[in-house]
C-alpha cells in the first residue's frame, strides 16, 4: 500500500514537471482549477491511507509499547517496595539485635563489676583482720617490751638512786627502801 502512495506521488510530481515544461512555466498546478477534483481525490487516499497505517500499524504498536512500559515501570515499583520493606525490616532487625548486644554487654559489665568489687571487698576484709590481727600482736609486743623496759628501768632507777644517795650521804641505804620510794615516784 505505500509503495502506491508512493508511486502516485511520483506520477504527479512527474506530471506537474512535465505540464511545467509544456506550458512554458506560467501557472503552477495546485492553482489549476481542472486539477483540483483529482488533488482532492489523492488527498483523501493518501489522508485514509495514512490513517489506517497509523491506526492499524503504528499506533498498536505504541501502546504495545507504552504498555509494556507501564506495566515495566508498575513492576519496578512493586520491587522497590518489597525490597524498601525488606531493607526496613532488616535495619529494624540490625537496631533490635545492637539494642540487645547492648543490654547483654551492659549486663556482663554490670555483672563482672559486681564480681570483682565482691572479690575486692573480700579480700579488704581479709587485709583488714591479718592487719587487725598483727597490730594486736604487736601491741601486746610492745605491751610486752615496755613492761620489761619498765623493770628494768625501775631497776635501773633504783640502783642510780642508791648510787647518787651513797655518793651525797656517803652511806648505802637499804636496797627496800629506795625501791619502795622509786616505785611510790613511778607511780605517780
């Protein structure tokens, strides 16, 4: 069928050529009256030709097209839901399990704190009762020492006191007496 649209084409062009040459070149054909029933005529076929090719042919096919690019676009879209759901699923997934590996290891460090302050007290506790326990020992030592240094001090006391009355006196007192006066003085 185009190929005749085509070739009717041709014809007139070569007619319009020639009648061009015949008459000298003075009117151009569209102008001719005698033409205008057969210019309307190939009009009409070649508009209802171009019509039907459109209508049959061309315009199918692109909404075939425009079609299949819709339901293109409709599937993308379809998709990029699923995954944009799956993706919110996932990341709601990741928060819920860094949450609970949060809470487990702010448990876990809760727990070996606790774990290590009971161990440290304990063993404060037991510092504290060996400390205890050797201070006591040695203030029975010193208790000890000092109850020894203090005889032999009143010993000492007695017997430089015996020594300096003898030199001022010239005399020995009695041994009784200046230990019963030494002590009356310690004891004071």
């Amino acid at each position: 069928m185009i190929t005749k649209v085509v070739a009717a084409a041709g014809l007139a062009l070569a007619a319009g050529g020639a009648w061009a040459a015949e008459s000298g070149g003075h009117k151009f054909p569209p102008l001719q009256a005698e033409t205008y029933a057969s210019q309307i005529f190939w009009l009409a076929v070649i508009f209802v030709a171009l019509y039907l090719l459109m209508a049959r042919i061309a315009l199918p096919r692109v909404g075939g097209i425009l079609e299949n690019r819709q339901q293109h676009i409709d599937g993308d879209l379809v998709e990029a839901k699923r995954l944009k759901d799956s993706s919110d699923a996932a990341i709601a997934a990741y928060e819920k399990a860094l949450a609970d590996a949060r809470g487990r290891a702010q448990a876990l460090a809760n727990e070996t704190r606790e774990k290590y302050a009971a161990e440290a007290e304990a063993a404060r506790k037991s510092l504290d009762t060996t400390l205890n326990e050797r201070i006591a020992e040695a203030e029975r030592t010193i208790a000890t020492r000092r109850t020894a240094a203090m005889t032999n001090v009143q010993d000492i006391a007695v017997e430089t006191a015996a020594a300096i009355v003898e030199r001022l006196i010239g005399s020995a007192p009695s041994k009784a007496d200046v230990s019963k006066s030494v002590a009356d003085v310690l004891k004071r």
